[in-house]
C-alpha cells in the first residue's frame, strides 16, 4: 500500500482553513488530512467505516477549560473528510462510563448528544468510548483488509502474532460501544509497548502522539501484512470455465429482465462484477464453498446482507423467490449486486468485491476461513447505533 503522506499536499489542505473565523487547531487539520488518506484506500476504510480522534483542551463559553475527545462523525466519508465532521465530546464524561458496565444504545446515543462540547446535528461514531477509553493524543481505527486475511481464520491469532510478534495486541470480536471500548483499552494496558490493537472480523486501532506518525504506523503495518500474506501463499483455485468479460456481458443481457422482475421495485438498480479475478473464482470447483460463508466483518451485513444467492439454473431460467438479495451469484454472468440506487448498488459491489478477496487469500494461504458468531451478525444488521451510522445519520 503507497504511503500517500505529501507534505505540500498536507500544506494546501491545511490553508483551506486559514481564513475561517476561528482558529484550527493544528492537531485537528493535521488528523482530518491524516483521515483524507486513509478513507483514500478502500482497503483500509470504506463508505464511512472506520474512524478518528484528537484528544485536546478548548476553552467554554464560560472561560473554563475543558478535556475534549474529537472524534469522527458516524457514518461520514473519511475520503472527503473535513474538520467539521469531527463531534466535540466531553472526555471527563466518556472516561467516567468506564466503570458503569455498560450503557444501553438509546442511553449512550442520548447521553452523546447531551454532552457534545459543540452542540451539532451530527452522532458522533458509536467507537466513542473505544476512542476515550484509549489513553493516547490521537487514535485511528480502520478496516485493513491484509489484517483480515490473516486473522479471520482459525488459528487467525497464531498467524497474527507470527506476522508481528509483540508489536500488536489481538483480541475476539467485541461489539461495538462497551464492550469494545473495554477489551481493547485491556488489550493496550496488558501489552504494554504494543503499537495498536487488532480486533477479529473488524479491524485495527493505531495510536499516537502526531497524525503523520500515527498514519505512517498504519500503513507500515499493512505493508508488513501484505508482504507476509505474499510468502504464504500455498495453493491456487482450480480452474474451471472460461468465462471472458464480453460472454459475461451477454449473459447478463439475458437474465437482467426476469431478475427484475423477481425483485422489489426498490431494488432496481444493478451493477454487473464481472472483472477477470471475480469470474476465475466465481467458476472454479471452490468457489461457491469458499464464497457462501458469513460475512467477514460488521459492514457486510449492514450493506450485503448475510449471505449472497448463488444461481445455479440456466442462463434464460432465473426467476428468484422469497427475501430479495442484494448479491446474486451465477457463474456464467458474473455477481449482480442490486440497490434503490446506483450508488447504493455499487456500495454493494464494492463490499463484496472486498469480500472476495478476503476469502480468496485465505484459501490460497492454506487457511480455514472462521466466521463471525451468528448473535453479532444479527446485531450488525439490525441495530439502531448501526442504521443510523448506515444512513449517515
């Protein structure tokens, strides 16, 4: 992965703000440019997944200084980020939750509300606590698809500590809010000296005392994974029909009608995925036991539902029954992904092309690939804290 850090690029961002009334801490500009490039690489953050913070003084309108975790707005697009999607929230109150033992959503989205130090429109992430929790200036976390293709297997830990060694923490699955917040800030105390954490089927959490140092860390440990990854690669899929992007194409002319017809009218806009390496895996004998397994981390539910349609019938025979997916799997067209928009199609595409890949790297580096338990699935898919950061509320 390019480091995409430019100095002068990082001064042209930063004097966007100079004449805004106000004074931006530099901190602040420095961790939004820092952002800007990480939600650059769909490989690390994607359509508003992940997340950012600074830790820092400000002053209230009463003159009193106050402790300050800004941190990124749930559901905001770190690619196009700005300062304004930074949440201003009271640390003293989030550190305070540590030893509640939990807070329910509707409490902890009330509670966030109330206690923003810049009353605003927009939820702050609901990785809050996790931010607060950290005793760190400033934290990153991000969806490293080369972490996942390592972790999420069996034995994922064994490979990750042979990858890395001390230099990170992993811990299980924790869902987000409390939970998290709690197991990752016991991983950092416990490994004292580790340079972040890593959570199974989610991702990474990095931390530092500057935004470029906490963005070379990130990227210096995905390079790391994926030139690991590359020397482990054991076998290849088995090749089976050769389907070539124009005999795809034609297909999906043929089914594209009656696959409409069998969908919701809310559902239909489609993208065809039919790129070389998604028509090999998609047509090899492995493919539909490596591709029909649960999702790899909380975003795939969220936008790809559960488990894909994989259509076995002929090409003029594809008619679909009972809940409409948002991914149909058929080896001679391609994978249809579906949405009211075409731009929520494509946020389809592009979770299950990532998807894919993940699955795809395990099986070449001889791993099982070991799901996420079936009770966060469906928290992922219908908790509110998620719908709402799905709707970019």
């Amino acid at each position: 992965m390019i480091n995409r850090w430019d100095d002068v690029d990082e001064g042209e961002y930063l004097s966007r703000y100079d004449g805004r009334p106000g004074k931006i801490d530099g901190d602040l500009l420095r961790m939004a440019y820092a952002t800007t490039l990480l939600g650059a690489e769909n490989d690390l953050t994607m359509h508003g997944g992940g997340n950012t913070s600074v830790k820092k003084i400000v002053v209230d309108n009463s003159g009193n200084e106050r402790r300050a975790l800004y941190v990124k707005a749930s559901g905001t697009p770190l690619n196009l980020f700005t300062p304004d999607y930074f949440v201003a929230m009271d640390l003293d109150f989030l550190e305070g939750i540590r030893g509640s033992g939990g807070i329910d959503d509707e409490v902890m989205a009330r509670e966030f509300k109330s206690h923003q130090l810049v009353p605003g429109d927009r939820l702050p992430s609901i990785e809050s606590l996790m931010h607060s929790f950290i005793p760190a200036k400033l934290v990153a976390h991000t969806h490293p698809v080369a972490i996942l293709k390592i972790v999420n297997r069996v034995n994922g830990r064994d490979l990750l500590k042979e990858c890395f060694g001390d230099d990170l923490a992993v811990i299980p699955y924790a869902r987000m809010g409390y939970d998290l917040a709690q197991a990752v800030s016991e991983a950092a105390r416990l490994n004292a000296g580790c340079a972040g954490v890593v959570i199974a089927h989610h991702g990474l959490i990095v931390w530092g005392d500057g935004a470029r140092a906490v963005y070379d860390l990130t990227i210096g440990l995905i390079n790391k994974a994926e030139k690991f990854l590359s020397a482990k690669i054991t076998r290849s899929i088995t090749p089976g029909a050769a389907v070539s992007a124009a005999e795809s194409s034609k297909n999906y002319e043929l089914i594209a009608k009656p696959i409409r017809e069998s969908i919701p009218a809310n559902k239909t806009s489609m993208i065809l995925l039919n790129t070389p390496d998604v028509l090999e895996l998609i047509n090899s004998p492995e493919g539909k036991e490596i591709i029909t397994n649960p999702p790899m981390t909380p975003d795939y539910p969220m936008y790809s539902r559960i488990l894909p349609v994989w259509v076995d019938d002929g090409i003029t025979d594809v008619h679909l029954s009972g809940p409409s997916p948002l991914a149909i799997i058929h080896p001679p067209v391609g994978i249809i992904c579906l949405g009211p928009t075409p731009a929520v199609a494509g946020q389809t595409a592009d979770f299950v092309r990532q998807a894919l890949s993940i699955r795809r790297v395990i099986y070449e580096t001889g791993g099982d690939y070991e799901s996420l338990p079936e009770r966060y699935i469906f928290d992922m898919q219908y908790r509110g804290y998620q719908q709402a950061k799905k709707r970019g509320a």
